[in-house]
C-alpha cells in the first residue's frame, strides 16, 4: 500500500487509542498516513512521526467549512480508508474519500457499517480494551500478531522550572463527575506528597477547571503550582513528559501520558479499566474494590452518594504513588 486515510475525530483519549493502531498500520504496510481530526486536536497529531498530514473536520463550522475540506480530502487517492470512530460523520467522510477500500470497527453505529466495505467480527464479550477493538481493524487491513504497538510521539522537552523533585502532576478533572476523585481527597494526597516525599506538585487540566485548580493548588500549599489552562495540547504532554509520576482520573491527559510511557497511578470510578484504562499501566489502577455497582458506565449515580470513589482512601492512591516513585 502507498497511501491510507485514517478518520479518528476525537476526543483527547480516543485519539490516544488510536495511535497504536496507526502504528501497526506504518509498521505493517509502509504506507504514507493521512488522518482526519478535529482541527483542536491536529497540533498533537503533528508530534506523532507515523503522520504524514492532517485533514481538519470542521466540525464547529461545518456549512463553512465544507468545501474546503472536502477539497483537501479528495486531493489524494487513497489505497484503504480506516474508519476508526465509526459514527456516520465519520463514515461519510470515508464514504467522500477517493479510496480503493473502506474499513471500520465492529462496534460501528448510526448506520456508519452501510459505508464500509468490511469490518472485523465482533469480539466475544464487552470488556475488551478499546486500543485491542480498534487493532481490530488494522487485523482485517493488514494481518499481524502480538499485542499493540508503543506509539511513536515527539513532543519537545518542557523548559524546567529549576525546583528540586520529585516532580509529580495531578489530573483530577473530566467530563464525568462519577470519574473524579473528591478534590478534598486530591488536596490531602498533595499535602502527604509534599511534606512525607518532598514531591513538588503540579495541577493539569484545561482553561475550564482553572478556578478549581486553583482552588486544589492552594489546599495543597508551598511547592503547588496551578498549571490548568496554561498549556495547548502539545504543551500539556510537553509537560508531563518532564514529570516523574502522574496521579490521573480517568482522563485524556491519562492516555497521552500512557502512550508516551510516563509512570501513572489511575483513579477509576464508574468506567472499567478494562475497557478505557492505561493500556500499557494496567496494574497501576487504583480503585475501590467489593462494590457490585462498578463499573456503571453512567454519568450519573444510581445510589447518589458516589461510593466507588468517595469511600477510596488517600492511603490507597498514596501507597500506589509511593511504590511507582
């Protein structure tokens, strides 16, 4: 093959669990890559050498932006197109390609299958990790064997701040409030850290939890630093490629720090680390263990008091950091 169209749009994570996949496909055909990605998340897709270029989904402005997109994923012809999102915005962007084959995965919905020319049979069970289901789809485009590749990523080194270590980053932000740790929780882990390891703690996330950053920055006290919403994408992995441990909810900063082999410890609530944890830390999770409701996969509490995490003790997550460190 000479050349592939990849179609991953977003989020922050699911594009993190994506890379092994476009590895394997570099790896196993040789091919030239072009990726179609939300334009927010193309500067990252720049730091990972198995990228050739970047197509720009307009999705914020789609009745703008269409034409030109259109003409810059039609300027190539393309040997095979890997539907990896499997949504029908992402199957009629395949379907708009000029390729020779179209592919997508098992799980495809929204009538997205109809688009493809093939897709892998479905794998036995639901809790399959989501980086296995998506090498799937590189299985059935180019056979191979063995478990997923380590993702090639070039992000720049992060300028030091000259203080003395351990230096350790906190992301205790998401989307789901059923995934987040109780700040409380995270402030008295940064005190522990700080004052039982000399570790110097820096808070991540993005300009949305800036307020709650630094609300965490300043219960943890001297040598936090409230870093949220201070960095773009490239800057924020930039910046955890310089730290010595991260201690992460389930999160986009948690997969991009998995793929650049940085030691984490992951706090899970009600998603499955089985399904959407740190593929290549696994034994690194953290969670509260005898509870038959988790994982609910909900955004929202059944029972209402948020057990699975507000019953997980620092002393756990505190322990897990103290033995990666």
């Amino acid at each position: 093959m000479k050349r592939i169209l990849v179609i991953k749009l977003s989020s922050l994570g699911d594009i993190a669990h994506a890379l092994p996949a476009v590895r394997a496909l570099k790896e196993r055909t040789g091919a030239a890559i072009d990726w179609v990605v939300q334009p927010e998340y193309a500067p990252l897709l720049a730091c990972c050498p198995d990228v050739d270029r970047t197509i720009g989904f307009p999705r914020r402005d789609f009745a703008g932006g269409f034409l030109p997109f259109l003409r810059e994923l039609r300027r190539e012809k393309y040997d095979a197109i890997v539907d990896l999102q499997g949504l029908m915005k992402s199957a009629l962007a395949a379907r708009l390609a000029r390729g020779k084959r179209r592919v997508g995965p098992a799980w495809a919905r929204e009538g997205a299958p109809r688009f493809y020319h093939a897709q892998p049979p479905k794998g036995e069970g639901s809790r399959r990790h989501a980086v296995d289901e998506l090498m799937d789809v590189v299985n059935l485009m180019a056979p191979g064997t063995g478990k997923a590749p380590q993702p090639r990523l070039d992000f720049p080194e992060a300028e030091s701040d000259g203080t003395p270590g351990p230096h350790v980053a906190f992301a205790p932000f998401s989307r789901w409030k059923t995934k987040d740790w109780p700040i409380e929780r995270f402030a008295e882990l940064g005190r522990r850290m700080a004052t039982e390891m000399g570790c110097r703690i820096r808070i991540v996330g993005g300009r949305d939890d800036e307020a709650q950053g630094e609300g965490l920055a300043r219960k943890i006290g001297e040598g936090a630093r409230n870093l949220c919403g201070k960095t773009d994408l490239p800057g924020l992995c930039s910046l955890l490629k310089g730290m010595d441990l991260l201690v992460t909810v389930d999160s986009g900063p948690m997969h991009w720090a998995d793929a650049m082999g940085i030691p984490l410890v992951a706090i899970f609530g009600a998603t499955d680390p089985l399904r959407t944890g740190p593929y290549w830390q696994m034994d690194h999770v953290v969670a509260k263990p005898g509870l038959s409701c988790r994982p609910c996969h909900s955004r929202t509490c059944a029972r209402g008091d948020l057990a699975c995490l507000r019953t997980l003790e620092v002393e756990a997550v505190f322990q897990a950091a103290l033995a990666r460190l």
